[in-house]
C-alpha cells in the first residue's frame, strides 16, 4: 500500500476527490464537477484520467479537448497541464486487467456499461500478486499465500506488445514497457525483486533522499566501478543509472528536443557507435541506448553540460569503462 500499485484505479465516494500520500488532483477536466466522475486513473506522481458514471474515460467532445492531467515533475519543471487524450473518441475503460485487483473480463463494473470486465478491488492490491488472503486465513496450512519472484510475473503488467519489441511514439519509449526492455539484455536473467523491493514506494524513498534500490549497480559490476572515468563526470556526481538507465521513457511529460522523458528505462546497454535510439518510422526502440539519450541528455544546447558532435561521443563513449577517456 505504501507503492503506486494501489492508485492505478481509484474510486470517487460521494463527489470527494481521492487521496493520496504526497499528489493531489485538484481539478476533473473542465466542465465536470466531481460529482460527475466515478474513478479516477492515476493521479499518483505522473498523470491522471477520468471516469464518468457511463464508465466511459472522459475524452471530450471534440479534437481540442484536454481531459488528462498531468502532475508537475521535478526533473522537466514544464508545470502543470492538461493535454487531450483520444480527445472526441469514445473510450471504454478496458485496463482492468493491469489496474485492479481480482478482475473478471465479463460484466460490467457498478453496472456501468464502458467499464469492460469486473474486480474485487480498484488498483493493484496484495492479493493480484500473493492471491487470496481470505482462504490463506482459514487455512494457512494448506493454502499458502503465493510469492512469485520471477520477472515474468512483473512482467505480466510491465509489458506492451511482444517481448522482441520495445513500442515507441512521439520521440520516447511508450510507458509500462520494463519488461521487453529487460528483454533487450542480459539483465533478463535478473528477477526484477532483485533490484526492486515491491512493498516500498520508489518515489516517496527518493523525496527522502533514500536508495530506492535494494541493490546498486556496483555490487556487480564493481570492475567498471573502480576503473577510470571521466573527470568532469566524477565532479559532477554522475551516476551509473544518469547514462545507463536516462530517461528514454514517456508516461506524462517529456521533452523530445533535451532526450529527456519522465521515467527511466531498462534497456541499460549503450552502443558507443549508436546515435539515433528508434527505427526509421519512430515506432520502435533499438536494443542497445543511444548516444542521443545516454550523453545527449546533458551534452545538447541549453543542456547542463557542453553539447559535442556525434563523433566526439563516440570518441568519448568507446572504450569509456577501460580508462580510455580522460578528457572533460
């Protein structure tokens, strides 16, 4: 309960907004009153989405709609927003399966005809992942709560498509795709519990300026650690995780021109020769993380750090873990 798993659905009880332990969602979109809204999506860090009492996400009557809220974010400071989503389609609400707890694809939630499929509980709760506690309760002996530690598991969820293939749109990895970027590497034979504890909330641990991690990359890769780097890198208090896992990824905001988005990826790997991050079209993600996101993110105009060309990148990002490149 203390992670954002809970508020992936969150009920609207007699016109009062939802609560949550550090965001606010102070609006529904315009011309709505919470009395209007049934559920609300997200709302914890990122964005939100709304529900009227047909079960259908509110999306607006035509093209100029703007019906998602996003949060503020830190780390872009682009504000506060409301931005269009599927504005003046019609959206059934069909993300039960990742959003609640005990879902059944037939029927129709509180009687609502967009709600696709029924629960138990809106969010994910701990019985989606450790199943039914009620049973475990009567009889601990013979029915033990279920622990799952295999990424595969996570990855039920954390996932988009097909695992040879990581989606992308609009210049950024589309969200919830962990586990196809986990796929890309060798770090598919980690389980994700081995990095992640899923009882603890990533971003309340990082507002308390705690490891968010159970793990550090070092603890492995303690070779690459120690060996030298880049001088200006090491004032500047670079991390592992600021060029192996950049913010390739967009749930909310992100901003295409600085190669930084509002979440982190998995991919992890960098190609020192590679520039671009996505195929030709922008649908798809390569395997391995550019240059643009591994370096660019700091090294472009308007950037914390100088911008460099393509090859002086390279010549930096080739053989960087070896000692190679010593110069600021």
């Amino acid at each position: 309960m203390k992670s954002g798993h809970p508020y992936k659905l969150n009920k609207v009880v007699d016109g009062q907004p939802p609560e949550y332990p550090f965001t606010e969602v102070p609006n529904p979109p315009e011309g709505y009153t919470w009395d209007d809204i049934s559920y609300v999506i997200g709302g914890y860090n990122w964005k939100a989405r709304f529900i009227g009492h047909d079960g259908f996400i509110i999306t607006g009557a035509d093209e100029n709609a703007t019906t998602q809220y996003n949060l503020y974010n830190a780390d872009l400071d682009m504000g506060t927003n409301w931005v269009g989503y599927h504005p003046g389609e019609e959206k059934p609400y069909n993300c039960g399966t990742c959003h609640t707890t005990g879902y059944n694809p037939e029927g129709h939630q509180d009687g609502m005809e967009g709600m696709i499929g029924t629960w138990t509980e809106p969010g994910i709760r701990c019985e989606e992942c450790h199943g039914p506690g009620s049973l475990h309760v009567e009889n601990p002996y013979n029915w033990q709560m279920k622990v799952d530690r295999d990424a595969a598991a996570c990855g039920d969820c954390h996932f988009r498509g097909t695992q040879e293939e990581v989606n992308a749109s609009g210049g950024f990895i589309r969200h919830h795709e962990q586990y196809e970027e986990l796929f890309q590497s060798k770090h598919i034979t980690l389980d994700c519990v081995t990095c992640h504890d899923p009882h603890t909330g990533v971003v309340q641990l990082r507002k308390e300026g705690l490891q968010t991690t159970r793990t550090s990359c070092e603890n492995c890769h303690f070779q690459n650690a120690e060996t030298q780097k880049n001088a200006a890198h090491i004032e500047n208090n670079v991390e592992c995780i600021d060029c192996h896992m950049p913010r390739i990824v967009k749930s909310a905001l992100g901003n295409a021109e600085m190669f930084t988005g509002d979440i982190r990826s998995h991919l992890m790997a960098i190609d020192p020769m590679q520039v671009g991050q996505f195929s030709e079209d922008g649908k798809v993600a390569l395997s391995q993380i550019s240059l643009d996101f591994a370096c660019r993110h700091c090294h472009v105009d308007g950037g914390v750090a100088p911008a460099k060309t393509d090859e002086e990148l390279q010549a930096m990002a080739i053989g960087y873990h070896e000692g190679l490149s010593e110069t600021p």
